[in-house]
C-alpha cells in the first residue's frame, strides 16, 4: 500500500474510533469491520433521553466548591503554567494552547485537544472543526472574542491520539484555575472527553448531553464536539438544542435571520 494511501485510511479509522467514542461505543463493536475498508457507513443514531427545561443541575460526583478569592486572574494561571514541562507532551508540540476569548466570559467552551492547526498556531478550535464551533457561536449570537475557548490538554497529543491520564492530571488543576478566574455562568462540554473529564464519569456523551450539570457550582452543558458533527451532520439538530438550553440560561435570543 503507497504510504499516502495508507495515512489517509489510518485518518480515516481514527474518524472511525473517535465517532464510536463520542455516541459511547468503548472499541470496536463485535464483528465489525471498518467502514473505510468495507465501504459501508455505521449507523451512529443513538436514543437521547427526553430533555427537562430548566432542570436542577446534576451532580455526577463529590465536587468542590470554587473557592470566591482568586488571585492574578487568568493571567496569573498563564504565568503559573509558563513553558510548562509537567508532561511529556512538551516534547513534540509546537506551542502551547492556553485559551483564547474575554477573561470574563459568561460562556466558555471546552474541547478536547489542540489538533494540528492549534498547536501551529497556538489559538484553540482554529481548524475546520473550529470553524464549525465558530459557526454555532455566531448563530448563538456571540463573537469569539466575548466568549472563551479552551481544552482539557493545553498541548497536542502526536497523531492527535487520545490524552493519556498523566497528561490530565497535569493539565487539569490549570483548567480548573483557568475556569474559576473567568467565573463563567455556563460551561459548554464539547465531546466524551470534555465531558467525562470535567465531570469525572464514564457515562457517554449521548447520555449526558441536553441537560445540564453541576462542575464547582457552575452548569455544564455536555454536547456532542463539533469534530463529530463534520463527519454525522445529522447530530447538529442536537447541539443546536443543546445551545438553545444554554441561550435560555442566560437569557440571550439568537440574532434574527436577515
Ligand atoms: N479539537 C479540540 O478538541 N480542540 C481544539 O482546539 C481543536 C480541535
């Protein structure tokens, strides 16, 4: 197999893998062959149970409180974290993505991993799944620049691999301080791995999704990571639901169509 031909189909079974992951799938299925391989495409459809309005936020574990008193702010947590060296992804990356967006957001967004164009870059959600993120937060009627965009891992995993524990108990604390010093009303959870982090469950994302959370007394909405909407469009009805939950929290309407 010529090695582009071999690179585009490792791609594709890591779409694969991934798009398993996010409806809840942990591996392979029994039996099953790679779509790719087969030419056949899995159907992801997943039941959603029915969403309550306004629910009391769910606690999913033993979480602390944020403490009120923060000191040096965000800036203060990016000088903290410096030319961090705490892992082993210091070694391969390019940059660092702390995070980008108003440092007193009253919505932050959490992914799950800087990707490749990230960590060039060293702006979060700036490839094409970031242009879909962009694209639901304008239609939420917000800019990029009042909300707040952030990752579970401030620096990529090669081969865009899933983050290793280690790698998450480095990074988490930063990511918690980070969240505390904005003080957000909302937290939006983008995927399995944002959601299961944050949350400290292994529930999948599909049953967490449209509803919100409890992370140190601020509500968490779970949806599905735009990366998996690129390759299932079909899931995007969902997160717009999702958001629409989160707009009704606080209390902003879409802009009006033109
Ligand atoms: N995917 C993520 O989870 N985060 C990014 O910053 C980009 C892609």
């Amino acid at each position: 197999m010529a090695t582009n031909e071999a690179l585009e189909l490792i791609a594709s079974l890591q779409g694969y893998l991934r798009d398993l992951r996010d409806t809840g799938v942990e591996g392979l299925p029994a039996g099953s062959v790679f779509p790719a391989v087969r030419g056949a495409v899995p159907s992801l459809q997943v039941e959603h149970p029915p969403v309550a309005a306004a629910e009391p936020l769910r606690t999913e574990s033993t979480i602390v409180p944020v403490p009120a008193v923060q000191v040096g702010g965000i800036d203060g947590v990016r000088q903290e974290l410096g030319d961090c060296r705490r892992c082993g992804l210091a070694a391969t990356r390019t940059n660092l993505v702390f995070g980008a967006g108003s440092s007193a957001a009253r919505l932050v967004f959490v992914g799950e991993a800087p990707g490749g164009d990230e960590d060039q870059q060293g702006i979060p959600f700036v490839g094409e799944a970031g242009q879909l993120l962009t694209k639901i937060i304008s239609a939420m009627g917000f800019r990029r620049d009042e909300i707040y965009i952030c990752n579970v891992l401030k620096c990529r995993p090669p081969q865009n691999r899933n983050p290793h524990p280690d790698e998450i108990q480095q990074c988490h604390p930063f990511l918690l301080r980070q969240l505390q010093a904005i003080g957000p009303e909302v937290i939006v959870a983008l995927g399995t791995f944002a959601a299961q982090t944050l949350l400290r469950t292994k529930e999948p994302i599909s049953k967490l999704r449209g509803v919100f959370h409890d992370y140190h007394g601020i509500a968490l909405m779970p949806t599905f990571h735009p990366a998996y909407l690129l390759r299932n469009a079909g899931m995007k009805r969902e997160v717009w639901e999702d958001m629409q939950k989160v707009m009704k929290r606080l209390g902003v309407e879409p802009p009006a169509k033109r």
